[in-house]
C-alpha cells in the first residue's frame, strides 16, 4: 500500500474509516477487501496499542516506524510504562533514543552493567521498580547514581547473580535518596553492616521487605531494628550469629514472612522463631542441613505457622495456609489468585513466598547435593511448575531456568536424570513450557527453551515435546532476532534431532532452513547459538533425506565458514560433524562432491586436524574420511597438506580417544586408496603409528588400521616398511584374533600383499651380510604370515559343505558354502583394476595359500548384492580373470578351498553378465 494511502486514511472513535473526499484511495481499498488483503491502518487505535503493547521495545519502535499514526501512537505512555530489556543489549545511545518515550516509565528490568551505567540516560524520574540480574561489574558509584537519579524508587532487586562489587556505602546512599523505598533484594554483597542497614531504618519509613541473599555477612543486631519489616530473607548468608536473631527478630513486630533457606540454622533457633513470633505466618528453610538432621523436630505444634523445609509436606502445608486442610491440589498459587478470596495479608505472602521459592530452589538446582533426588521427584518439580504460573514475570524465569537445572548430571555430555524429567513430564510440564515459550516476552522464550531443550534429552520427553507442537514452537524461536532466543531454540533442536524419529519434523516445519539461517545472521558473534545450529545440523546430516535439504538450504556454505573462520572449538567441532555427516549421507555422491568443491573447504578440514582440541580434530578427520571416497576429494586433501596433516594426527593420538584414533586411521585408509597418496603416506612415516592402531584392543580402531594397512602394503616399498615396523606380527594377530570379520579379512589380504613376492627385491639392498640377515627375517615372516593365512581361510570352510561342492555341480551346493563364507561388510569395500588384477595373478601362485586367499577375496567382492559387486566384476571381465579362474578351479594341485571358491566366482560373474545384458 502507497504511503498517500496510509496518510489520507483517518478514524472516528468508533473505528470505522473515513475516506473524505478521496475516492481513487476508496476504490483502493474496497479492492483490498475484494482480494481479502486485511488494510492494516484501518485498525482501530485501541487494537494498535493492544497490538504495540505484546511486543518488545524494540519490536514495538520498529513497528510504529511503518507510518506516521501508527508513530504518534506507539509513543503512548500507556505502552511505556514497564520496560524489560533483559534479552536486548542496552547501552546509552539505545538509553538516549528512547528516553523521549520514558517520562512515565516505572517499571525497569534489565541485565549487566552496561545497562546499568545506561539507566540514567533514560531520564525516567518516576521509576518506581527496577530489577538487575547479571550485576557482578555493577559498582558503588553506578549504583549510588542511580539512587540519586530516581527519588521516587520502591523496589530495587538486583541478583540472583552476587553483587561482588557493591558494599555498604552504595546502600547507605539508597537509603538517603530513595524515601520511598519500599523493597529492597541484594545478592551476594559481602559485608551489609549496622550502618547501612540503620540507614534504610531511618531514611525508608515504609521499608516491609529486605532481602541480603547469598551475603557472607550481616548484622543481624541492626536488622531486629528495622520495625517496620513484614519480610526478610536472609537465605544462602554464611557467618550468621543465630543466637543474636533468636533473641532478637522475634521482637520484629511486623514481620510475617521470613526466609532462612540453605543456611545453617538449627531446630532450637528455628522452634524460637515459631513460638515467639506473635505475627509470623511462614518460615521457610529449604535445605538447611542442621535443621534436616534432626529427625524427632516437627513444626507441627505450631497454630497457624507453617514451616517450609525439606521433610513438610509442602503442598499440604500451603494448602492449609491458604485454603483448608481437605486442599489436595499442586497449583496452590493460581487456585489462590483464581479463588478471588480477600485476605490482604495472604494476598501480600504469596508473590513474596513465590520469588523466595524460585530463588532457593534455582539455587539448590546450581549447586546439586546429596539426598534431594527424593525432594526434586516428588516436591520440587511440581513447585517449579507451580511457580511457573505466577503473575510475577521474574519468578516464571526463575522457574523455567530451576526447570532446565535441575534435570542436569553432565553438561559436558548431555546426561540428564530421567527421574526428574519424567516428573516434571507427569505433572503437565512439558504443556505449561510450550505455553510459556509462546509467550511474546523474550525472557521467558529463552528460559522456556532451554528448559524444554535439557528435557529433550530423555526419549519419553522429546516425544511428548514432539507431540504438543513443540518441534513448530522452537522452529519458530530459532528465528527470532533475539540471539539468546535463537540460541535456546536451536538447542532444542539439537536434542531433538538426536532422535530419529523427529529429524522429519523439523525438516517439515522449516527448522533446517532456520538453523542455516542463524548461521548466516551471526556468523561474526554468538558462538553459543552457531555451536547449536552446527550441532543440530550435525545430527540431521546423518539422515538421508535430510542431509539433501541442509545442502540445499545452503547448509555446505554455511558449516564451510564455520570450519574456516570461526575460532571457537565447540563450533569447530559441530561444523566439522556437520560437514562429515553431509558427505555420508543423502545423495551422498552429490553432497560429498560439493562439500569438496566448496571453496576452502578442504584446506579448513585440514588444518582442524591439527587443533589442539581432541574433539574438534577427531570430527575433521572423520570429515576427511568420508569425503575421500570421491576421487577428486581425495587427490584435492593430499594437495591441502591432507597425507603430512593426518600422518601427524596418527602419531599423536597414541593415548587419545579410541573415536580419534578411529578417525585418524580411517583417513589414512581413504587417502591411502591412491597409490600415490600411499606412497606419500609411508614416506611420511605413517606406517609406524598405523602399525600401533592395529595393536589396539578396540575393534573400530584395529579394525580401520587394517584397512589402512591393506592399502598400503599394495606397494612393495610400505610392505617392507610394514616387516620393519614391526607389522607382521600385528597383522598375525588381527588376523587370527581379532572379533572382527572385516579386520581379520584385511589383515589377511595385506599379508597375502607383503608376502606374494613383490617385496622380496625391497629386501636385498645393502651388503651381503645385511642381504642374508634381511632374507632370514623375511623368511620367518612369511612362513608365519602363510600359516595364519591359511588358518584364516579354513575358518570359512565347512567340511561337509565342501564335500557337497567336490561331489556336486548343482548350484544348491555353492550357494551353501557361500553363505558360510560372505562377509557382510565386505560388500562396502571397492577394489581398483590393479588390486583385482593382483588377486587374479596370485591365482597363478604356487602357494596353495594364497591361491585360496586370492578366491576367497574375490569372492566377497564379487557375491551378488554387493555394493561394488557390479563394479569388480567387470574388471574382472576386462582382466580375463575367467580364464585364470577356470584353471585354478580344475588345478589337481591346488587345494580344495581355492578350487571351490574359484568356482563360485565364476558363477558369480556369469550372474552379473547375465544381469548386464538384461
């Protein structure tokens, strides 16, 4: 729609639009409504503002810039008279632009001290509340400014989070400036002395809430002075002289609500707070140790009090409190505010109780301690999720966070307690996190999240997150412009791409083109959010379909920058699985390729290799694994360094994880399938390291090491290298030993290689002396490699089944020995025409040995069905290995294995012939 439009159109109270005079803006509009395009300035101001009023500050002047009514009404006091900028960056330049619309401002949340110091830029002389949490940085002289700039301040909370900076004096300066005050909640001060707090005393007559939380230290004489408080926390202080405050604030004459939680309190202090008390409603002591131990104490006897701690009934006792004894619910704090009754004492306990409760029990949830698994599963989740349905946006937060807490074991390695997460699971929580994460304030979107992305973990609760809409809800957050937002977002879609199951879902409901996205936004900051969406990319990778939809969002572009800009190692590692899961998987020739193509790409894989970080260098090895099966790729990573790079990473990783020592030797193995990178290889002393991989007890990392060492000792000169490493006996063993089929298969081929005589002219270089003592030790290997072999190959022959074979030509017979000698994984393994034609030559050998091991492989290479059956076949077609074959197969001499097999191969390739006309 024309600017001339929007200008011309006016409103009458009742909302209904006047076109005057102007009827080509008439007919514009009436063809509006023909096509049913909604004419957004025909809305009336009272919807607007409603509109304005659900969106952040920054949402909200971005909007009202669309025209000029919509401006003049997005500066309505109305819509300004609460500020929350926790999730946004707020330094003085933002403080200055919006300080226009702040005159009446009297609500103000915000975080760190940059926001802090930017605070008085608003020039909101009637802030009556202000709330901070990241306040460590926050010093004396900001807060001392801030006091003095706002006379007319109420509530001032700053933490959870210590206070580390500020001491006495910026309180005492409070005190004097703000008269007014009403609440006053600081964490972690070190020191709060008598002076400062007689200074609240004196200045603040309407003083009814303290809170020194988490203080090593405060004087408890001055506080019993305070007359005027209705509540006091004092939960997390250390140092505290419990005899002055059982002596003392009992004499408090207002005081209704008080809060000792983890501190070390005992049952004597705690019964003469109780029974002195005249007006004390409520005392809460969670997880206060002392107090806990004594089994035998009971609050019980104490009319119209109640004790909150670890071993009440805490719901019963709420329910008591605020209802009746017959109350059973677990929402005591919404069925109070639904219930419309009128007491204003318990009308003032329960927004106090909810913020004391979320503090302590987000606490209790940062530092875990034995013996609360009982408390969380059976009291704590349900109270969390009470507290997240408070009117108190604060305690959502706190909620929410307690939530995504308290389920975790292992950050490192993503291990939850299943007990918890299926407790708040029961008790309606994955619901009440799906609400609060579509709530329009972006704190509670954040906490809601990462909440809703710890409990994914667990299978049960990602399914349930997956069947409440939760995969659409947190693909919707992912785009957010609020980093923090986005960042929780796509760790939930990290979990929940870990599960099978889900990967289509997010794929569905626009996720990967989402977290591709988010790369592209802040690839210059946010390494929490890029960390994520690689990671979540990484798992959706591994899915076939999937993997085809992040390249072409533009996925391979996106995790190549990460690879080769970003410094940070979980990136690093997340965008180096991504890019090794994309070239496995999807159309993999076609993902495989463009990854390789993709400018840089390489090179940054490479030089991740050589990271100090064991996880990012295990995931670019991997990466360069997969990508090596493309010939160009493979040639393209030697040219980057790839043979030195890798060769390095195999000596190194000694003691490493068994998962890089894997990597590092399945790399070698790819590259190593050109001869040429072979032979660089070996010159590089890559045999050596190889050679102690396949000494290892684990069976991925011997059993890659094999495959590596195949390779290689396809050249005579790394077949020497292999005898002097030290590898025959390695190879002996895998060969023999070894729970893998594969590696003892592979082990037996590379033998076959380094003893078929090729090697024997590497052997005779130097004197004589040298000559004889080189040709005994050569000898002894090959007698030994010979048997072993042999040994090999008769593990796959059953006698009966061979004697049905010699006795019979009837294809029954065959296809029985050849069940009892497939190697399933065999079948993935492709051979070039140089090693068919050298297995296809040994046939001719007059070691019977390895006239049997030479059938035996090329009959796992060529049984039907195989990956690359087709593929050998024809070259053996081109290399008449039929011819061979046959010969070998009517041979008197050769033993009964080799002529079995031989035939076997034979039929083998009449059945692809045959398949290759059809």
């Amino acid at each position: 729609m024309s600017r001339r439009v929007r200008r011309k159109v006016a409103r009458r109270s009742e909302g209904n639009v006047v076109l005057g005079g102007w009827p080509e803006i008439q007919d514009e509009v009436l063809d509006l409504k023909c096509r049913g395009i909604v004419d957004w300035t025909s809305l009336p101001d009272d919807t607007v503002i409603q509109l304005l009023s659900c969106l952040s500050y920054r949402d909200r002047a971005s909007l009202s810039s669309t025209c000029r009514t919509w401006r003049s009404l997005g500066s309505s006091p109305c819509l300004w008279t609460s500020l929350d900028i926790l999730s946004n960056r707020f330094d003085v330049n933002m403080a200055s632009s919006l300080s226009p619309r702040c005159v009446h401002l009297q609500k103000l949340r915000f975080r760190g001290a940059e926001s802090a110091d930017a605070i008085i830029h608003l020039r909101a002389r009637n802030l009556r509340e202000l709330s901070g949490d990241y306040c460590r940085k926050i010093t004396d002289a900001t807060l001392a400014v801030i006091g003095a700039r706002h006379e007319l301040l109420e509530s001032l909370q700053l933490g959870p989070d210590f206070c580390e900076r500020i001491t006495s004096d910026a309180i005492k300066a409070v005190a004097h400036c703000c008269p007014r005050l009403n609440k006053i909640r600081l964490s972690g001060v070190r020191d709060v002395n008598a002076d400062a707090i007689n200074a609240l005393a004196k200045h603040c007559p309407k003083l009814a809430d303290i809170g020194f939380i988490d203080c090593l230290k405060v004087d408890e004489v001055a506080l019993g002075n305070v007359s005027s408080l209705r509540f006091l926390s004092v939960a997390g202080t250390s140092g505290m002289k419990w005899g002055v405050v059982s002596n003392l604030w009992h004499e408090l004459p207002n005081l209704i609500g008080l809060d000792v939680s983890r501190t070390d309190i005992g049952p004597s202090v705690v019964a003469r707070l109780l029974a002195s008390s005249q007006n004390l409603r409520i005392l809460c002591a969670l997880n206060c140790p002392i107090l806990e131990e004594d089994a035998s104490f009971s609050a019980s006897k104490y009319k119209n009090k109640l004790l909150i701690s670890l071993f009440t009934d805490i719901f019963k006792g709420l329910g008591s409190l605020f209802f009746d004894a017959t109350y059973k619910g677990k929402n005591v704090f919404l069925d109070w505010r639904n219930s419309n009754k009128n007491d204003k004492e318990l009308n003032e306990i329960i927004p106090w109780l909810e913020w004391m409760l979320s503090h302590t029990l987000l606490r209790s949830a940062e530092s875990p301690q034995q013996g609360l698994n009982n408390f969380w599963v059976e009291q704590g989740a349900a109270l969390l999720l009470s507290l997240m349905q408070s009117s108190q946006e604060d305690v959502q937060e706190r909620a929410a966070t307690g939530l995504a807490t308290f389920v975790v074991i292992d950050d490192e390695n993503a291990r939850i307690d299943c007990g918890r997460a299926e407790a708040v699971m029961r008790n309606g929580g994955i619901h009440l996190l799906l609400g609060l994460a579509k709530s329009w304030r972006e704190g509670l979107q954040s906490e809601a999240a990462k909440a809703i992305a710890n409990l994914s973990v667990n299978a049960n609760v990602a399914k349930a997150v997956a069947e409440e809409g939760g995969i659409d809800i947190l693909a919707g957050l992912a785009r957010s412009t609020n980093k923090l937002v986005a960042e929780e977002a796509a760790g939930g879609l990290w979990n929940l791409s870990a599960g099978e199951e889900h990967k289509g879902a997010i794929a569905e409901a626009g996720g990967i083109q989402a977290l591709v996205d988010l790369i592209f936004k802040w690839s210059s900051s946010g390494d929490g959010v890029l960390e994520r969406a690689a990671g979540a990319l990484a798992n959706l990778a591994a899915d076939d379909k999937c993997s085809t939809e992040v390249a072409a969002a533009g996925g391979v572009h996106a995790l190549v920058m990460l690879a080769r800009n970003c410094k940070f190692e979980g990136v690093q590692e997340q965008a180096a699985r991504a890019l090794a899961n994309l070239a496995a998987h999807g159309d993999s020739n076609s993902n495989n390729a463009a990854v390789g193509q993709e400018a840089g790409a390489l090179e940054a894989l490479v030089q991740l290799t050589r990271s100090t970080h064991e996880g990012v260098s295990q995931e670019a090895a991997g990466a360069l694994w997969n990508l090596s099966f493309d010939d160009r790729n493979r040639e393209a990573i030697a040219a980057a360094g790839g043979v030195q790079a890798l060769v390095a990473l195999a000596q190194s990783c000694s003691n490493a994880s068994t998962g890089l020592q894997e990597r590092a030797a399945g790399a070698l193995w790819g590259l190593s399938a050109s001869e040429a990178n072979s032979i660089a290889i070996g010159r590089e002393g890559g045999v050596a390291p190889l050679v102690s991989l396949a000494r290892s007890e684990v069976e991925d990392v011997h059993e890659t090491a094999a495959g590596a060492l195949w390779n290689l000792a396809f050249n005579p000169g790394n077949a020497l290298r292999i005898v002097e490493e030290g590898g025959v006996s390695a190879l002996v063993y895998l060969c023999s030993s070894s729970v893998s089929k594969m590696a003892r298969f592979m082990a037996a081929l590379a033998l076959a290689y380094m003893f078929d005589g090729r090697m024997d002219e590497f052997a005779t270089v130097g004197t004589s002396l040298e000559s004889t003592s080189k040709s005994v030790s050569l000898d002894g290997a090959r007698r030994t490699a010979l048997k072993n072999i042999e040994a090999f190959v008769l593990k796959f022959s059953d006698t009966q089944a061979f004697a049905a074979a010699a006795a019979s030509s009837a294809p029954a017979a065959l296809a029985q020995v050849t069940e009892g000698a497939r190697i399933q994984e065999a079948g993935h393994l492709r051979c070039s025409g140089a090693e068919i034609g050298r297995f296809v030559t040994m046939l001719r050998s007059p070691s019977s040995t390895l006239k049997a091991c030479a059938a035996f492989a090329l009959l796992q290479f060529t049984i039907p069905g195989g990956r690359h059956a087709t593929h050998h076949a024809s070259l053996m077609q081109n290399a008449g290995a039929a011819r061979v074959l046959r010969s070998a197969a009517a041979a008197a001499t050769a033993p009964l294995e080799a002529k079995i097999f031989a035939r076997i191969v034979l039929r083998n390739l009449e059945h692809h012939q045959i398949e290759y006309k059809v």
